[in-house]
C-alpha cells in the first residue's frame, strides 16, 4: 500500500465517521428516539434529556461524558462498565506518556536514516514515506538502536506502572462494591455442588439441611436444592406465551372499537401449527381457557419437580454476609470430588442447567471444549474453504431446484459467484461469537459473567492468532506453524522479520476500526433502524415496545477480545513504527469516550460480576507486553545488535511483574476477602426475600409467604405417592 | 561385571546381614541396652521387654513386627511412621503383584532367544548370563515384545491400584487422626504473617486483637505475638547452661563423698574460655551466683522483648476447631500480601524466626534457594574436583605445615594420596542432608516437617539426577545434557539405549542396599557404640544419660528419596530385566519389617504432620513410573517394535490418573476439611493452656496463671518508657 491509497483510506473513514456524527446529534434529538439513545436513563426512570433539548450544542454528549465521575458510571452502569473504562483509559494512558517521550525522539532518529532508500535503490523496488520513519529505516548495528531498546523499556515501565496503579483502582473499586451496605442475596449464599447420592431415606434436600447444620451450626439458615426444571418451565413458558398473546389481542380488540363499529372486531387466530391451519378460535377466550386449563398442570407439575426432581447442587443461604464468605472458601469434605463450594453467583446470572454436572464431568467437558478451540483457531479455514467449494452456483442449483428462478438471472448470478465464498466466511464469523459462548457454556461453567470471559479469551486467541499472526506473518502461517514448533527459537526472530512490513496495514486497520466502528457504535443506527420497524409493524402491548428497544449489555465477550487486539497491535508497532501510537491514542480515547457515553444513557447491564473481569484484561495487556519485548528482542538481532540481550532483563521483569501482581491482587477477584464482606450492613437483612430471589420463576410462590411451603415442598418426600 | 563377581558381592552382604542380625539378637536382650533398642517403648514407661528375656527366640521380633496393628503403630510413633510403612507396603505390594505375573512369563520369553549371543559372536565382546534374561537378549521387531509391552500396561495398573488404595487410605487415616477428640493446640490456632505495620498508637499486638476480633467476633480467643527473641534466648540458654553444670557439680560433689573423706571434694572450673583458663572456682557456689545474677535480667529482657520486639506474626487462637479452620482456609485481606493465615503448625515444630518473613521476602528467597540447588545437583560435582585438586599432599604441607610431622610419614602418606580425593567426595555427601535442610529451612519455611518435606524432594532430585542418570548415561552426563536441551526428543532414545547396560551394576546397588543397610539400621551398632562411650565418659546426671540414648526419629528427609531411589531403579528396570523385581520385593519387605520394629520400639517422632508426606512420596511414585513408561517407550523405538505407539495412551493414562488423585485428595492434605474438624471433642478443652503451650520456653512464666500477665505485657505498651 503506497501513501497516497493510505491517506485516501484514512480520508474515506474519516468522511464516515463524521456524517455518522452528525447523524447521530440529529436523530439523538428527534422526539421518539430517546428510548434508542438514551434507554438506560427512561429504565432508570430519570428524564432523558434533563431539559437539554433546548440546548443545540450537538457536542454536549461529550462535556456530559467528560464532567460524570466513576460513581455516576458505577450507579448507571454497574462496576463492570467502570471498570471497562478503567480498562481503556489504562491503555490511554501507556499510549498517551509513550507517545509524548517516543514520538519526538523516535521519529527524527529513523527518518534521517538510510537503510530503506539504499535497499530501495539496490534493488528496484519500492518504498513509500511511512517506512522512512519506522524502525525498518536504520541501518544495521547502528547506535541509533540504542534509541529504539530505551523505547522499548519506557514503554514497560510505563505499562508497569498504569497497571499497577488500575490494578489496585480496581481492586478497591471491587471491594467497595462487595463492603456496600447494600443488601445482595448472592452475598449470603454460596453454590454448593457434587452433592453425594442421598441415603435412601432422605431427599437430597434433607441431607443437604443435615450436612450444613451440622458444620455451620449457628450461621446456617436454609438451603435451596437444584431441580430439574425443564418440564415445568416448559408449561410455565406456554401460560407466558398465552398470556402475551391475551394482551396482546385485548390491545388489538380494544383498537377495533372505532366510532363506527362501537363493538369492535374480536380477534381471531387458528389453533393448528404456526396459527395457518386448524379450527378458528376466539383469542381472547382462546387464550383465557387455554390458561386456566394450565395452571392446574403447572402446580402438579411444580410439586413433582420440588420432590421428586432434586439434583446433586444446592444454594445454601447463611444468615451473615462474613459467614457466608468463610463458607465459601473452605473445603468441606474429606473427599474433594464432594461438597464443592463456590460463592454463589447473581441469581439472575446463573446457569442452572450446568449447576448439577459433576466435578469429573465438567473437567472432561472443559478438555474437549479446549481441543476444538484450538482446532477451530488454527484450522478454522479448513471447513470454510470446503462450505464455499459445495456452494458453487451449479451445486446450489441441483441441491435446491427451486433457487433456478433467482440463480439463472445473469446479473444475480455475477454478484453471486463474486461473494458466495466470503458470505460463508462472514457467516461463520459473524456466528462465531455465539458458537464460542456456547461452547463456553457447554463446559459446566456455573454463571453467565463466567462464561462471558471464558468466551472472550477464546475469542482473543482467535483474534490474535488469525488476525494478528495471520496478516504478519501471512499465508505461510501453516508451513511457518511447523518451525514453529520444530525450532520453537525461531518464532522470535520470525515474527521480528514479518513485523515491519505490515505497519501500514494495521495503521489502516486501526483507523477503521475507530471511525466507522465508532461511528457506528455512536450514532446506534442499526438499534434505530430495527426500533421503527418493530414499532410500526409488529409492537402492539407496551411490553412488546418495551421489548424492541430493550438496549442490551456491553457485550464483553466480543468487545474486550477486540480492544485486546488493538492493545497488542499498537504495543507491538509502537517501537518500530512509532507512527502507529497517535492512532492508538485516538482509538481507546475515542472508545474512552463512547463507551462512557453508551454506559451513563444507552446500555443496561444484565448482570454485575464487580470487575471480576479486571485481572482477565490485566495479564491479556502483559501477555501483548511480552509478546512485544520478545518480537524486539528479535528485531535486535536481526539489525546485528550486539546489545540485544539487554531485552531479556526486561522481559524476567515482566514476568515478576505479573506474579507479584498475582500474589498481591488476584485472589481478591477469586473470593471475597473476610475483611471486605464483614463491613456493616444498612439494615437487617430480610433472609426471606434473599431466599426466595433464588427461586427460579417457573417454580416461583405467587407471594412472599408461601416461601416456607416451597422449602416444605422440597424436604418432606411422601416416597409412598408413585407419579 | 560378570556373573561370578556378582555372586560373590551377593554373597558377602549376605553374610554381613546375617552377623548384623545375630548381633542384634544378642545385643538387644544384654541388660542396659534397652535403652538403645527399645527407647520408644521406654519413653512411653512401658517395660521394654514386656517378660519377653525368658523367651530364647531371636527372631521374636518379627513376629511382634507383624502381629503389632496400624493403630498400635499410630500409637507408638504417630501418623507419619504409619503413612511412611504405607509408602513401603505399597511399593512392596506393587512389586509382589507384578512380579508374579512377569517373572514366570518375561523370563522365558527373553531367555530363549538368541539377540546377546549373537551380538556377542558378531563383535568380539563378552556377555554374562544375566543379559541373557534381560530384554535385551529379545531380537528386534519381534512379535516377543508384545509381552513386555502388556508387562508395562501390567505394572501401570497394578500401580494405579495401589496408589488409589493407599492414598485413600491415609487420606483416611489423615482425617481420623485430625478428628479424633483429643484436644490439640495446633487445632485451635491459625499462623498469621504478613502483618502490616500498625499505626503509631498501638501495637502490633493490639492491631491483631483489634483486627481479629472484628473479623471473628464470637471465635477469636487471643492472640500471640511472635517476638524477636535473640537477645532473651541467649540469657536463657545461659541460665539453662549454668543449671546443667550445677546439676553435674551436685552429682560430682555427691559421688566424692566416700567414707574415706566424707566432706568429699567440692568440684571446682576455671571461668576463661573453655574452663581452660581464667580463676578458679568453686562450681556450685558459682552456677548459683551465676543464675541469681542473671534470672532478674532474664526478667527484665522478658519484658522488654514482649512489648518492643513484636514482629510481624502472630498466632491467633479461636475458642472452637471448626472456627479455626474456617479462618486458616479464607483470605482475610483485600490485598494478598497482608494477613496471609494458614493452619497453625504444632508448637514444637515452628520455626520462629522464619515466620516474621515477609512474603515477597520468601518468594525470593524460594527462587535463590532452587537456583542454588539446582547448580548443586547438576554441577556439584566441580566444587569437590577442585577442593580435590587444592588438597594435595602439597599444598597441605605448605598450608598446615603443623601436619608435616604426620604427612611425612611413608605409610600415611600413601594412604592418603589415593583417598584424599575421595575424602572430599565423602565429606560432601555426608554433609549434603543437613545443607539442603538448611537451604530449606533458609526458604522462610514456617515449620519443621515442612522444611523436611522440602529437603526431601532436593534430595530426591540430587540423588536421582546423580546417582539414577549419573550410572545408566555415565560419564558422558554433561555432553548428553547437552544434547538434551537442544534436542528434548533425544533423552527418550538416550534412556533406552543406556539403562540396559547399568542392570547388573543396580541388582548389586539394591542387595548392598538392604543387606548392610538394613543391617546396620536394625542392629544400631553406631548408637549403641556411642551411648556406651557417652555413658562411661561423659555423663554424670541423669538427664546427661537419658540425653545420650534419645533415639531420634525416622529421619524422613534422607530415608524418603532413598526408598524413592529404589523405587525408580526397580521400576524402570522391571521389564528390561525382570530379575529386579525380586530383589525389590526384598528390599520394600525388609525394609517395612524393620521399619515397623523401629517404629514400634526404637523412632521417637519430634514432630506430627498426620501424614503430610505421603502426597510427596504419591506423586514421586508416579513420576517414576511416567519416567519408567517413557524410557519404555524409547526402548521398544530401538527395538523397532512398530506398536511402540501404544505406550502413548499408557503415559496420557497417568498423567490423568495423577490429575484425578489430585482433584480428590490433595487439598485435604494441604487443609483440614471443615467435615473433619467438626467431629465432637472429649472435654472441653482448656484455652490457656492451649495458649501456654505456644509460648515460647524463653518467654514461659513459671505457672499457668502467669499466662493473662505474659498477654498483657505483648499489649499495654508504655512508650513514655524509653530502653
């Protein structure tokens, strides 16, 4: 890529991002679209513009987003998206101090070099201005390099130190939010698994009472045993349906009574498959009978499930928040494959299917799940490439005779050719995300925020191995793969070869991503989009509007793997091709911003894991650290460096760094420390309504007082009733 | 070696054994001597023959070893002697169960055929009728290898049976011991390091009150400070000295009034250095003098360490066992590196002044310490050549030329040119135990049997790098590391080649092993000789006397990897040369014969770890046998056997069998389950003198009441008062 093409690319995206902008501070601003922009304030029941409509500073998001404190972030937000934050504005930071030290000094020091004009002169090829002023441009052994190795060690230092500091932010951001004297009831619970089979004459739910009574005998209180809910729920989920559906008919009943036809029209719907066929049936009283025909089913049903279906998993609820954590940490049976605890998750967060899975079983799932991630992050082109040999234009038109109408056109079928094998790599990437989740589900994990970062991580070696590694080192990935693994020295000096030459490509990248991603992120276009045609096609109750606009979470799983991308990318560059800093700046300054923006007014968090992510991100920025130091480490030697081994004192550091950090932070983020979890409450906890937010909803008493009966329900098996 | 030598050297530590045995049977029931071969039992005041002198049966002793329970062995020498005679029965039992299977087939099956005997005729070397039962003599690519391949699945199960038994068996064992209702102070406290420094106000013992007492507001019992007790220890140990000479002085004045001179002579010393120089004086006027001077200092220096020398530790008591494991398994502050608890370790096996050890400080001295010992074991052998080389008669002449008189003498000098550098080899190996003890215990390791364990696994990695490796690849050990780091691959091929040539050289290691080993160690002719010495020489009082035949303990440090040593060597070479096994079978049957007979009569343990070892002999079992299954590997390479491969799942076997184990058992060994420790006491236990017990014996008051003052003088602090 020459200079120009790049300044044209960068040109294009810039032109985007700004129409993106002003798109976005006019529609933000049109009536009707404050539940698209500003969702998590009408949740929060605060007006969404506070009277700023008036105003017609189209930049006031940005003073708005800059003048929040952390506390205003951790209220709309919930700590993860502080913490998110803290995540970006750490990498600000190394970029921001590097880029003011490197940038001045660097760039001088390479572009008044020769190596690249005299390479470019010998043979006859090209060079363009942006190599000029990267680390390719000095000469061999020279003691200009001397420059770039000081470089290197800033920048670490640099990264020690605003890790460091974010790491004990966090930290304490962390244990404020667990000393809170809020009242949460996964604080007075913990998750008990790998229940033994139960003694015949007992359910497992009175084993369970016995076993924690015993041990805990003055802090226990009550104990809820993991059922198997699936027939139940599944009743439970047909009277929610018909419910929605009654409203849902009532609302187009009541529209029906215009001026002219004062009785209105009663809706009617047919009974068969899909609503197309069978008797036609009055919705209303469709709906009606249907339900009070249910109920019945579901209260039999809740009572079997509560006996007879208990399953080797507990939450077991103590009356302190301290006692609580003391029994999570500690082993309880002799056998540890037993009695396995955990501090309980959320209860909206928690994946109850995967609470029963035994101890062996989940660790033979996790091996199975690791295998075919690695398989799928090193060979994942294999299965594309043979999806897009089937997909040709003459095996779609044999398997499937009806397309021939549409295939034959001549004009279709160009367009179709050209992109038939991408579309089924953009499929299979835009499905990925959700294949790693489910794959990171299928491992036992117990909770969803678990299972967000195991999907992240597996996202990030994806990302990192097939974007980053797959554009440097290119389409000799796979015989590189084999050195690799041969002469596993020579990566060092492989990846310190194939660096440089692709700076220009990430610089492009990068930009991209930060102005049309951005943009896009901003300016929320496609949410709106969507939003109008629910609501004008589809949406009839208040629920179901409720329900277009509904703004989701962050999305940590694919969000964070990506910005770790762009870390990596920029760490790496930021020595041989300073240039590439300014535009890191921009992104996580840019990305900085936005997501400050979209967690005060747009997203709504679905669970909070108190920045249980943190320590996840923190070795992910070391682990691009190193791989960085390494890569110059090579880079040296390959310039003929003769003090090139003054990298490796470097890298020992980081990796004391990371264990010191570990030792002193990490468990933290693991359990909850005793000192944090014994700060006073605000009030006296109400044990019952902890308890019964447990209670999943397909099984859930109509009022709080029948939670007693639900616990009898579970202990007292009458084993002489056959069902 | 050939056949003849190797029967003759056989037959020599046969002979041996049975002269150590005879005079173990004849020494043992000589008056006097019970305290040398039945110190346990004395110590315990039970008759240490038990009307047993009439008895003329020599080998009553063996009867007794095996009719004795594992209870009563629990109850003579404690958990660790019975989990060390498991390690032993399972070895042996492995070995038993194998060898009947193997021998009567693999003996065959190598013995007739023809690959020695041809190899021998082709080149002009010797073989010796052994090899002719070794693998070996199998020729390549035959279909007879099939039964040493199923002879290694063979033994890699019977392995996995044993281990699983004995592990849960002292798992256990483990948990009666920590469950049973005697009360024992480590179960009430848990060790706290790490204190961070208190503010100015208070001190530290107040700060661990106050922080403790919030934190556990109905267990926390008390707290004990540790202290800087050097200076104190030093005038006690001073005052101890003086009471021991007055003690001897007594008994010498008493022993020189014979009615000859009835006054007797009052025994007199010199006060210069040694009692050799100086006035004299009388020694019982000046012991008194002496101890009445310093017991007021002794006092004040009490004093004065309680309130200004606390450290950063302290033990902290709860007033129930369940309390105290709840709080040695949860981590009490937000950030790690302060207030890090464990499970308080027996009063006796502290070791003080490691415990003020901060944790970086030990992460780094655990990192120098294994750098040390890995340079000790891989290149310990250039220190000793080069005190060798500097030890010459000449240079000694030159040096000590005091030694001139003696070095000049023909005979002697002949003698100790051809052993001088040996002298240094033996020197190093006696002393190298007691120097990785000390690097262990220089890690910042908080208790004795820990260090043990510690010093142990050094050992087991010194002994068999040098001696296990050392023999089979020989000289050429350090041009072969060599190779090995640079290509790992070669170290599978490098084994097979190597250990069929050393087999010989280790049936004769093993049968000197416990021939003269077990000999010696049965017969106790060393303590035996020193006692008598002691006795007749030296000791005058009673506590002198009883000093001088203290039996010690089993040693485990030294004891554990030589057994381990056999363990590899016989199981490495239990296919390749299957006549091992039987002498294996010796080795582990004697050995825990007489190991339960010191056991029973002789060890006194000084510390109890109930079991702590047995993961450290669990896991280096295992190692040998992985180590065994990839040499086999290697092995069938050479043979050209093409089903080598199906050694593959063998090894991927115990690598997850060794995952399993540690799932199940292992952090039982590292916590006390709550389970356990929740099990009912027999009384109610007394505190203070739990507390009492933890004081230590420089710091003792002289009664238990004492004990509210010794508390009150770590907390009241009058920092008006300057020292």
């Amino acid at each position: 890529m020459d200079f120009n093409s790049f300044l044209t690319s960068l040109g294009t995206s810039f032109l985007i991002f700004v129409v993106l902008m002003l798109l976005f501070a006019w529609l933000s601003r049109r009536p009707g679209n404050e539940v698209v922009y500003y969702p998590n304030r009408v949740l929060r029941g605060l007006d969404a513009w506070e009277g700023r409509r008036r105003t017609r500073n189209p930049f006031a998001w940005i003073q708005e987003a800059f003048s929040a404190t952390e506390a205003d972030v951790v209220e709309a937000a919930g700590v993860d998206a502080a913490v998110y934050l803290i995540f970006l504005g750490s990498v600000l930071g190394i970029l921001v101090f590097s880029g003011i030290v490197l940038l001045p000094v660097l760039l001088p020091v390479s572009g008044t070099d020769h190596n690249v004009k005299a390479h470019a002169q010998n043979s006859n090829g090209t060079f363009n201005d942006l190599d000029k002023l990267s680390m390719g441009n000095v000469q061999e052994k020279s003691p200009r390099l001397w420059a770039f190795l000081l470089g290197t060690y800033l920048i670490s230092f640099v990264t020690f130190y605003m890790l460091w500091k974010s790491y004990k932010h966090v930290s304490d951001l962390r244990a404020a939010a667990k000393s809170s004297p809020e009242v949460k009831p996964e604080e007075f619970a913990i998750l008990v698994r790998d229940i033994p089979s139960a003694p015949p004459d007992q359910t497992i739910k009175e084993q369970v009472d016995s076993y924690f009574r015993t041990l805990h005998p003055e802090t226990f209180y009550r104990s809820l045993v993991v059922t198997d809910n699936k027939k139940v729920n599944k009743i439970w989920e047909e009277i929610e349906g018909y419910k929605k559906k009654l409203a849902r008919a009532e609302v187009v009943y009541a529209e029906s009574k215009s001026t002219s036809k004062p009785n209105g029209t009663r809706p009617t719907n047919r009974t068969g498959f899909l609503g197309l066929i069978g008797a036609k049936v009055d919705t209303i009283d469709y709906c009606n009978e249907q339900i009070k025909e249910l109920l019945p089913k579901l209260e039999a049903e809740q009572k079997l499930t509560l006996r007879e279906k208990q399953q080797a998993a507990a939450l077991v609820f103590f009356n302190k928040r301290p006692a609580a954590v003391l029994a999570s940490q500690t082993i309880h049976a002799q056998m540890l494959d037993r009695w396995t605890v955990m501090e309980a998750p959320q209860p909206s967060q928690l994946l109850w299917k995967n609470l029963p899975k035994k101890l062996y079983e989940r660790e033979v799932r996790q091996s199975i799940v690791y295998g075919v991630v690695f398989l799928i992050v090193v060979f994942y082109m294999i299965p594309i490439s043979f999806i897009s040999a089937i997909t040709t234009m003459e095996n779609l038109r044999k398997l499937l005779p009806f397309l021939k109408v549409i295939v034959d056109r001549t004009a279709i079928k160009t367009v179709l050719e050209a992109y038939l094998p991408q579309l089924a790599l953009i499929i299979f990437l835009a499905l990925l995300p959700s294949f790693l989740m489910f794959l990171s589900k299928a491992e036992g994990i117990p909770s969803e925020s678990h299972a967000v970062r195991a999907a992240s991580g597996k996202y990030f070696y994806f990302i990192i191995f097939n974007v980053f590694l797959g554009v440097t080192i290119g389409g000799a990935l796979f015989s590189s793969l084999k050195t690799i693994i041969d002469h596993p020295k020579q990566i060092v000096s492989m990846l310190g070869t194939s660096l440089p030459a692709s700076a220009t490509f990430f610089l492009t990248f990068v930009a991209l991503k930060f102005f049309v991603g951005y943009g896009l992120e901003l300016s929320r276009l496609v949410p709106l989009i969507i939003f109008h045609l629910k609501r004008k096609f589809l949406c009839k109750t208040e629920a179901e509007v409720k329900e277009a606009w509904a703004p989701g979470d962050f999305g940590y799983a694919t969000r964070v793997p990506n910005d770790m991308l762009i870390v990596t990318v920029v760490l790496c560059y930021s020595v041989i091709a300073p240039l590439i800093i300014p535009f890191g700046v921009v992104y996580f300054a840019l990305g900085w911003l936005i997501a400050r923006n979209q967690a005060l007014k747009v997203y709504v968090p679905k669970y909070e894991s108190n920045g249980r992510m943190w320590p996840h991100m923190h070795s992910r920025i070391l682990a691009a650290l190193i791989i960085y130091q390494v890569t110059m480490f090579g880079f040296f030697g390959l310039k003929k460096f003769i003090y090139a081994p003054f990298m490796l004192p470097l890298i020992i550091l980081s990796f004391i760094f990371a264990f010191v950090c570990k030792k002193r932070f990490y468990l933290a983020f693991y359990y909850t420390p005793l000192e944090v979890a014994s700060r006073d409450l605000k009030e006296i906890p109400n044990l019952e309504s902890i308890y019964a937010g447990y209670i999943p909803p397909c099984l859930r008493p109509e009022k709080l007082e029948d939670v007693d009966q639900f616990e009898d329900a579970q202990s007292h098996t009458s084993r002489t009733t056959s069902f």
